[in-house]
C-alpha cells in the first residue's frame, strides 16, 4: 500500500513516515501541496492514500482537498491538523475527507485510522 | 339542476325485488343520474353512511335488524345530516308522518312507486337538504360575523312579551346563552351613571316611529366596555309599537381609539399653543390659516397687526425670491427640513433694519386636504440667530485658545532649542574649569557660569511655565525629609545671605513631620523662588522661614510655609498682580532686579497643584511675608521605624559593587557632536576604566549593537536617520537575545513626562535630563551596571562576563513571567535549570536515538528562521503571515517541549489571526523568542 503524506511540519512529517513505513506501508513525503498534488497527478506511483495537514503556507490542506478531489475520488484523504474547529472539519468532510486526527498526533490513533482507511479501500475494490 | 350531477342514493332495503324495483324506476328518468348502492341491514347501512357521504338515502323501515321507527331514529343518532326518503309499506304509511317529524325528508308507499314519484322524491330530498345545508351555513356565517364585528342582534315582540337574543348578545352582556333574555338582565350590564339614561333613551324609542342609536357603557366583571344599541321600532296601524328590532355592537376599541385622538389632539394643542417654537400653517399664497403665540412673538406683531395684512406670510420674508424657492422646495419634495431662511420681524412703519432680520429654520410639509389635494403647507420655525452668535463667539475663544497653545508650544520649543547649546555651553565650563587656567580667565570663568546657569534657570522656568499651562505638569509622589529640604535650602543660599550681610533664619513646628509624602523637586522650587526673591529684594536685615502644621489628620497634613523678608516690600496696588505671569511689582524692579517675572506665577501654579493657596502681606518699605500651604500624605504608620532607612535612601550615594578593572563598554549615540564631546568627557571623568563608542544615530547604533557588545547605551531622542525611541524599539525587538536586553538611557532635554512615558514605552531603562548631571548620570549607571556587570566578590560564580550576557549569581524559578521581569531588569537565569523537555520528540522518534538526533537538527536548522519571520511580521504588523509563522512555531515549541511559552504562542497565532489585543503581541513574541533562544542552546549542547 502506498501512502502520500503531505504537512510542511518536517519533523512530523518524519515521524509519520517512520511509524506507517514500520506497519509495512510504503509512504511518500512532502511538505508542498503543490508537489503532492503533482506526485497524485503523475501516476508513477500508485496512491492509495492520502495524510494530509490542514494549517499549510502557500496551500491550504482544504484546497489541496478540493484539488485531490477534482483529480480523482477514489483515494481516500485523512485529514491531521492542531485546528478541531466544527467549522473546518465540516468543510473538509464536505469535500469528502476520509478521517481526521488531531494533532499533536497520537501515533497509535493514526495507525489505527489509516488501516481502517485502507481497508475500505480494499473492499471497495473487491 | 346541473344534469351532470350524480346524486348518490343509499337504497336501505331487505327486500330484494322491491330493491330491485327502485333501481328499475329510477333508471327510467332522464331527469337525473343516480349512482345507487343498495345494502340489506341497517348495520350495513350506517358503516357504509360512516365511509362515504350520500345525497340520499331510501330507507326501509321493516329491516332484518331493526324494526319501525326505531330504525330511522338510529340512521339520525348515528349520521344527523343524511337526507332520509322512507319507504313504507300499507300498513304503516301514518309511521311516515311521525318519521318526517323526527327528520325525514318524505316517505313513499313502496307498493305505489314509479319512476316519477320516485324521481320527484329524491330530487326534492337532495334539493331540500342542501337548501338546509344552505341555511345552516348562512346561519353560521352570520354568527361569525356577529362575533368578528362583536355585534348582537336582539328582537322583542311587545305584544307577546318575547325576547330574542342572538348568542353573540349574550356574549356581548357576558351572560350565558342559557339564561333567560330579559331586558332587565341588559340593564343590570349598564353602567349606573349611564342607566337612567339609557331607559329614558329607549323610552322615547318606543313613543317615536323610526330609528334610534344609543351608546353607553356596561360593566362586565369589573371591566368596562362601550357599546352601541342601533335599532328600529315598529308600530301597528293603531300607533302602539309593536316590535323593536336592533343590534347591541361592542364599540370599545372604536371608543378607545376616538378617546386617544381626542387626548393627542389636546396634547397637540398644548404643545402647539405653548411651544417656543413658531408653528403656523400657510397657503401658497401666504394666507396664514393657523399659528401659535410663539409664532405672534418671533415675528415681533400683535393678533390684529396680523389679521390686517393680506397675505401675511409673505410680509416676514427678508428676501421674495427665498419664498419662492422655498415654496418649490416644499412643493418639489413634500417636505423640507431646517430649511434655512432669513426672516424678518414685523416692521409697519418703514424697512426692516439689521436688527430685524432673524435667521431661522424652517422644517414643514405639505398641508393636504382629505381627498389629498394641496391645499398649503405646516411649518416650524426655529429662531438660531441666537445659535448663530453663539457659533461665532464659540469660533473666537477656539481661536483664542489655538493661539494659547501655539504660543506656549512656541515657548516651549523656544526654551528646548535654547537649552540643547546651553548644555554645552554648561558642559563645556565645566570641563573649563578642570583645565589650567590664569587667573583672570578663571574669574571670566566663573562669570560665565554664573550667566549661564542664570540663562538655564531662566529658561527651565519658561518650560515649567508652559509645561503647567498646558497641563502637562504632574506632581510626584514620593516620600522626603522635610528637615533635610530646608536645611539643604539654607546651604544653597548661605553664601550669597553672608555676602549681603543679611541673616537666614527658620521657625520649625516643634509638631512638624520628619518624614511627608510628596513632591520634594516642585516644593524646593517655590521654596527657592520665595527665598531668592527675598534676598533679591532684601538690602539688609533678615530673611526668616517659618513653617507650621496648619492641619493633621490620620492621612494627610496641611503645612504652611512663610517666607518672611525685611526688603523693600510691594506696593498695595501691585500685590494682587505679583502671582501672574511675566508681572513684577514695576517696569523698573525689572531693570534693576532682573528676572523674568515668572518665578512666581510658577510658584502660584506649584501651589495650587499641590492643593494649596500663596498669598502675600507687604507693607512697601517694609519687606514682606510670602504665605503658602500645601497638603501633603503622612507615611504610613510605620514610617517612624523605617525613619532611617528612607534617610539611608534619600542619601546613601550607590556604590558599584561590580569589578571596577572589567571595563565598562558604552555606547553613545548622539548626533551632535559638542554634546558627544561633553558626555564623552564627563563620563571619563568619573568611570576610570570606561570605553565610548560613538553612533551618530539611531540606525547606526542598530547595526553597532549586531556587531559589537557593550554594557550600556545612552541614546539621544532626537536625532536625523533614525531617532532614540525607533533604534530602542529596534534593538529590542529585533535583535536576538541577549543583545535584546541592554539596559537603553534616554539622554533628552525634554523632560515632559509625557517624554519620558515614551522613553519607557518604547523599552528604555532610565531617563537622564539634559543638561546633564554628571552626578545623577553616575549614580544611574553604577546602578544598573551594578546589575549587568561580573561582581567584585561573585566573579568566580558568575558564569560569564563580557561575552555578551547579562548574568548574576542567582538561580532563578523558571517562571515565564518572573523572568520577564528579570530579564527587562537586564539579568537573566544562569542557565541551570532546562527550559526543553524532548519527552514528546523522544515519543515521536520511537525511542530511537538517530531519529531523535535528526529531530534536532531539523529544530536547529530550521528554528531560527522561524524566530526571524516571527519577529520581522510582528515588526511589520503582519498578522496574517505571523499567524502563520506562530502556528508552525507553535508546534516547534510543542516538539521543545517549553512548557512556559505554549500557552503564549498560541495567544500569539489566535490573536493575530482574529486580530486581538495586538498591543501585546509584541511582549509576547519577545518572550517566545527568548525561551526558544534558551531551548535552541540547550538542544546544541545535547549530546546523544
């Protein structure tokens, strides 16, 4: 399984990819949305998922959602971000967010979360 | 009847042929279309009457479950409304009688039916039936509109002593429909004070032929109602009434509103004939229709004055062609508002004069007639002529007072730009004066210093003037020695009394205070002045200060002060005028006394500030006496123990404790170059091991401190490029820390305290007055560098000296705002005690060493940039960008683990995203910036 992480917080970043690649995940890296988007855009490499932050210079992780979505909707898209405001949430459940883990992140959580994720992926494509 | 009407029929019957028989007939007619459900029972034929609604029902009486009558009365019990056609038989043909009693629409002999008696019947049923329906509906409909317009009918029959009441009437009399209708019980509702009135009213109605109308009011359960009795009486052949007809409607809320327009109308009328504004109303043409006496008073003319001239309103008119306009304006718009309009009183005989003419405002609208035709218009008048003089008088004293202002900012910038040479001037004698000198050029010396320590009193005085006219002047409140101020005042002036020859004495109150809370400067001051003036004034004799409590309570204490001289005394005449300013007792006391007749208009002004009165008794020749009081706050009760101790204070000279062979690093920043010279000099003077390094301005020192270390600054207000306060501001929000903290004095000739509130606002530690005092700047700076600087006993101790850090001894609480304050005072934690906790990076790296390692390399690498943007968007005022830079700090300082800034790093993002309390921001990044400081040395120095 591939994962797409993108949050400009290096150290989290980090962190992320340490642990998901420890559960046998395979996981890409960026703090650009815009690179992100082009990696999604690319193909080269399949993506199955998509980790994303929300509170990001340049892009929003909200536009980077509406993007991801413009592209494609299968790739499900959780969201990570410090900000738990309803309003924020709703927008990004709106535009089709998979799950959201709050930050700082509990690593446990998002394991938890991504294999959940990552199993409905798995089904629908049966 | 429409022919596409389907009338359905419910055929009740047990029989089958005689069922079958009704069908047969009425299929025959062509009169009507009929849809027929036939049922066997009377069971089947209420379920069926319960599922849907038939136009007729043709009952058999005789059924298997029910029996005669009977039958029928359960069909009515069970659906009121069915249109019943009975079909009998022989025998019981006179049942159909009793049936139409109970309801029935018609009975047939079933053995004598055919299509046409059938067809009529039903027909007739149904007609008859919506004919009832008909009816009911209208009756209810009158009932609803008998309760909407609260309106009851009534009809008395005399001869038969009957009386109908429709329910509404009894509702209207707040009686029960089942009670008796009586005239009596109508009566009883009426109002006793209406009661005769009414019987005799309804009396007459009973004599005359026609109608009548009553209103009055009836009492229902403690309320009042009005109601209207409208009716008619109707009279037999023989002129005797027979009948009396009439509605009894509920007019209360018509009453109610009729009362309140004739209560507005009076209150209208009140308003109208009292107002002090002229009201009036006017045709075009200027005939007046109606006005007030105010109206009569503004334009100056008697009611028969009036009445005889045609046209009247054209008369006030200063100007025809402002009518005309102002007709069109009202006519254009409907209305106006305060219209402006020169009108003039009335003049009869001759024009109208200047005098005469009153400037007003007119607010009107068009005066309509009912069917909306113009017939005029309604105006107000307001007389402003008085406001308009008001507004030219309120122009002059604002101009007036503007001149005041510009000319004690005039006096003020005066004195400043006087004094700033005068410094060095001052400066420069005393560095005269140290050098080798003959003789005759120290005498010329000395008379130089005199002039111009004159010339500075002179013009302080003019900017403590201008300062307490302004209202800048705010009076200390610190605790002094009374004692040691007047003896310190004897020494200033026992020189200058011996040389005259003349005596100092003083009286003090043996109950008189040691100690007094206010402000020693202001009060040596007037002191000064009374007393110079005394010598100034005095030739010979004595001069004596005597001073007394007038007045004790718990809290404060009244002290009078008298100055009293042998001198030449003030003429009776001049004494009132001595306390206002640039006055002395003549022209000629000027020449021969000098001075700028100032002083004591300052002293006047000290005093009253200080909650005092100064007089003056004065015989001329004879000398006079200068009496002042002031209020001053006791200390507290246990002022007497710490007597001592506030002494100690008031004189203890503050030593350094610091090692007087480190050498002191200052930097001057001053643009004018005399003045570097005199500063420089002074301080080399008193420090023996000192080094000055010299900035021209502001932003040269900006760039000085990135470069260099140096203990001390002190920074010039005003200069060219980039001033003191902006370089302040400057040094210590964007440098990092500790360059952030060096103590900062303002070096100004400005001593306004508005001056020195924007020193310390804009982060400066101490405020020295130019022309300087080397004593005063000395003492400043040994104290702070007493604080800053390696100590004489503790430089073992001290972890560093002049590399740049402004460290003590002392360990201090990791306490976010503790060390605020410790760092603002220029001294900061050792260091000992760790500000990062990586509990939660070390989570993060899953315990792993080199991941952790690469953690914090990340937060080293990328930190300071972070620190940098924050600190230059909140220089910039940037919230947008800083609330970004915040969030993302804001998860640095998470991964540092700095416990003390969380809390205010988030302040920061929140704040600065929704744009609140941005004053604080600033501290606030100042604080973060310093932890982060802190935490990024502690992470270099961790070795894993």
């Amino acid at each position: 399984m591939n994962l797409l992480i993108v949050d400009d917080d290096l150290i989290i970043l980090e962190a992320m990819k340490n642990f998901l690649e420890k559960e046998g995940l395979e996981v890409t890296t960026t703090a650009d949305a815009d690179e992100g988007l082009k990696i999604l855009q690319d193909g080269n490499k399949a993506i199955d998922l998509v980790i994303s932050d929300i509170m990001m210079p340049y892009k929003s992780g909200i536009e980077l959602l509406a993007e991801i979505q413009e592209i494609t909707t299968e790739i499900p898209i959780i969201i990570v971000s410090a900000l738990d405001r309803r309003e924020v949430l709703e927008v990004a459940f709106t535009l089709g967010a998979e799950d959201f883990v709050k930050k700082p992140i509990n690593m446990d959580e998002l394991i938890i979360r991504v294999n959940k994720a990552l199993m409905k992926v798995a089904q629908q494509n049966t | 009847m429409n022919n596409s009407e389907v009338i359905k029929i419910l055929l009740v019957e047990d029989e089958w042929a005689h069922a079958k028989l009704v069908e047969v007939f009425l299929a025959g007619t062509t009169q009507l279309e009929v849809d027929i459900t036939h049922v066997l029972s009377l069971k089947e034929c209420l379920e069926t009457l319960n599922k849907g609604s038939y136009d007729v029902v043709l009952l058999d009486l005789n059924l298997g479950d029910s029996k005669g009558i009977n039958t029928l009365e359960n069909l009515f019990e069970n659906s009121p409304n069915a249109s019943v056609v009975l079909l009998t038989g022989n025998d019981d043909e006179r049942v159909g009688i009793t049936a139409i009693q109970k309801g029935a629409q018609d009975f047939l002999n079933k053995n004598h039916l055919d299509t046409a008696t059938l067809t009529k019947a039903v027909l007739y049923a149904h007609q008859r039936k919506k004919l009832q329906t008909d009816l009911a509906y209208s009756n209810q409909k009158l009932k609803e509109a008998q309760q909407l317009a609260k309106l009851g009918n009534y009809q008395i029959d005399i001869d038969n002593r009957e009386i109908f009441w429709s329910d509404q009437l009894y509702k209207l009399l707040g009686l029960s429909t089942t009670s008796k209708a009586s005239y009596r019980s109508y009566l009883r509702t009426i109002i006793h004070t209406d009661r005769s009135r009414v019987i005799q009213q309804i009396k007459t109605a009973l004599k005359n032929i026609g109608e009548f109308n009553i209103e009055h009011k009836i009492k229902i359960k403690d309320k009042t109602y009005y109601v209207r009795n409208a009716g008619k009486t109707y009279f037999d052949k023989i002129s005797k009434s027979t009948k009396m007809v009439g509605t009894l409607q509920d007019i209360t809320e018509y009453k109610e509103a009729e009362n309140k327009i004739e209560e507005n109308r009076k209150r209208y009328e009140v308003i109208f004939n009292d107002s002090e504004e002229a009201i009036y109303v006017s045709t075009f043409d200027g005939k007046l229709k109606d006005r007030n006496a105010a109206f009569l008073k503004l334009v100056g003319c008697t009611e028969e004055e009036l009445i005889s001239l045609e046209n009247a309103v054209n008369h006030f008119y200063v100007n025809n062609e402002d009518r005309e306009t102002f007709k069109r304006t009202i006519k254009e718009s409907g209305a106006v508002k305060n219209y402006p309009i020169q009108l003039k009183k009335y003049a009869p005989h001759g024009k109208a004069t200047q005098d005469d003419i009153i400037d007003c405002e007119i607010s009107a609208n068009l005066w309509k007639g009912p069917d909306g035709q113009i017939l005029g218009y309604q105006g107000l008048i307001r007389d402003i002529t008085d406001q308009r003089r008001m507004e030219a008088l309120q122009h002059a004293a604002e101009v007036a007072e503007k001149a005041a202002k510009i000319k004690n900012e005039f006096l003020a910038n005066m004195s400043h730009e006087i004094r700033t040479p005068m410094n060095v001037v001052v400066g420069m004698i005393e560095l005269l004066e140290n050098t080798q000198l003959a003789e005759k050029q120290k005498d010329y010396l000395s008379s130089m210093k005199i002039s111009s320590e004159n010339l500075l009193v002179i013009i302080n005085a003019i900017l403590d003037f201008s300062k307490i006219e302004q209202g800048k002047l705010f009076l200390e409140k610190a605790p002094f020695d009374l004692h040691k101020l007047f003896e310190d005042l004897f020494q200033t002036f026992i020189y200058k009394a011996k040389q005259k020859n003349i005596s100092l004495f003083k009286q003090l109150d043996a109950n008189l205070p040691n100690i007094v809370i206010g402000d020693v400067t202001r009060l040596n001051q007037i002191l000064v002045n009374l007393v110079s003036n005394a010598l100034k004034y005095t030739n010979e004799g004595e001069i004596n200060l005597k001073v007394k409590v007038l007045e004790e309570s718990d809290k404060t204490v009244n002290i009078q002060f008298a100055v009293e001289d042998s001198g030449i005394g003030i003429p009776k005449e001049k004494q009132p005028e001595i306390f206002e300013s640039f006055t002395q007792a003549s022209d000629d006391t000027t020449r021969l006394y000098g001075g700028t007749g100032l002083g004591l208009a300052i002293a006047k002004r000290l005093v009253d500030l200080m909650e005092g009165e100064i007089s003056v008794k004065s015989e001329f020749g004879k000398g006079s006496t200068f009496i002042f009081n002031a209020i001053f706050t006791k200390e507290v009760a246990n002022a007497q123990k710490n007597d001592s101790s506030i002494k100690e204070k008031i004189n203890t000279e503050i030593i350094p404790n610091f090692d007087t062979n480190t050498e002191i690093q200052i930097l001057l920043v001053e643009d004018h170059e005399m003045n570097q010279v005199v500063v420089s000099d002074l301080l080399k003077r008193e420090f023996e091991n000192i080094k000055i390094d010299l900035a021209e301005n502001g932003k040269i020192a900006v760039d000085k401190v990135k470069e260099n270390f140096y203990h001390l600054i002190l920074m010039d207000i005003n200069m060219p490029v980039m001033g003191g306060l902006e370089a302040t501001r400057a040094i210590r929000q964007l440098l990092p820390s500790p360059k952030n903290n060096i103590p900062i004095f303002a070096l100004t000739a400005h001593a306004f305290s508005t001056e020195v509130q924007n020193c310390k606002n804009a982060g400066m530690n101490e405020f020295v007055s130019k022309p300087i005092k080397i004593k005063d700047l000395k003492s400043k700076i040994i104290k702070t560098l007493n604080q800053v600087m390696p100590k004489k006993t503790e430089l073992s101790q001290s972890v560093v000296s002049s590399n740049g850090e402004y460290l003590n001894g002392n360990t201090t609480k990791t306490n976010g705002r503790k060390i605020m304050n410790d760092m603002q005072n220029g001294t900061m934690q050792n260091g000992h005690e760790s500000v990062i906790d990586l509990e939660s990076l070390r989570q993060l790296s899953g315990n792993d060493d080199s991941t952790l390692k690469t953690y914090i390399s990340l937060l080293l690498k990328n930190t300071p940039d972070e620190l940098k943007k924050l600190e230059e968007d909140t220089q910039n005022k940037d919230w947008e960008e800083l609330s970004k830079i915040a969030h993302k700090l804001k998860g640095t300082v998470g991964y540092m683990g700095i416990k003390q800034i969380e809390e205010t790093i988030r302040t920061v993002e929140n704040n600065s995203a929704r744009k609140l309390q941005l004053e604080e921001i600033p501290l606030q990044v100042e604080e973060v910036v310093k932890y982060c400081n802190l935490g990024l040395k502690e992470l270099e120095k961790i070795k894993i």
